[in-house]
C-alpha cells in the first residue's frame, strides 16, 4: 500500500476506498495521455513539454490544503 494512501486515510480521515481513489486517477489519466504527449514532444521537443509540466504540477491541490 501506497504510504500516500496510508496518510489520505489516517491523518486526513480519509475512507480507504476514497483515498485510493484519489492516487488511481493518476494512473489511468496517465495510461490515457502517454501517447498523446509522447506525439506532441515529438513535434515539439521535450523541452516546451516540460516546461507545462513543471507550471502545472507546482499548484496545490486546493482538497489536500491543511
């Protein structure tokens, strides 16, 4: 078990089936947008790609704020 969902769960009081929810979109969003971003970094280098990715995952999550 991830130790992310083990904090979701205990600290947070998150219900365990929320919680792995919560991790699992990541996953399918992932094995949904791999090849569309494997042709767009071909187009265009992996440097614009990752640049949107660092400005993009540098947001917090408003859910996880304390």
């Amino acid at each position: 078990m991830s130790l992310v969902v083990v904090y979701l769960a205990e600290v947070r009081g998150l219900p365990i089936l929320t919680a792995t929810l919560v991790l699992s979109w990541m996953a399918v969003l992932g094995l949904v947008l791999t090849p569309v971003v494997g042709t767009i970094t071909d187009r265009l280098g992996p440097r614009p790609v990752m640049l949107v990715k660092i400005v993009t995952s540098n947001r917090p999550s408003p859910r996880l704020r304390p």
